[in-house]
C-alpha cells in the first residue's frame, strides 16, 4: 500500500513539478538552438 501521509503527498508533487519543469527547459533550449541556426543561416544569405 502507498503512504499516504501529507509529506510524503507534498514529496510525490515537488517532484513531478521539478521533473515537468526539467522537459519544458530542455524544450526550450531546444527551440532557442533551433532560432540561432536559422538566424546563422540567413544572415549568411544577405
């Protein structure tokens, strides 16, 4: 059976909020990485 006493519930929600927060970081950065390459690429057109 689980535990269910409030710190260990208060536990359990920290982190999954921390491992969400990790995913959209790396999205992020992802997407930041993506802007730089195309804004490298079309400076090299002009």
């Amino acid at each position: 059976m689980g535990d269910r006493s409030p710190k260990s519930v208060q536990k359990q929600t920290t982190q999954k909020n921390s491992k969400a927060s990790a995913v959209t970081k790396k999205k992020q950065a992802l997407i930041v990485s993506k802007q730089a390459v195309k804004a490298k690429a079309s400076a090299k057109k002009k």
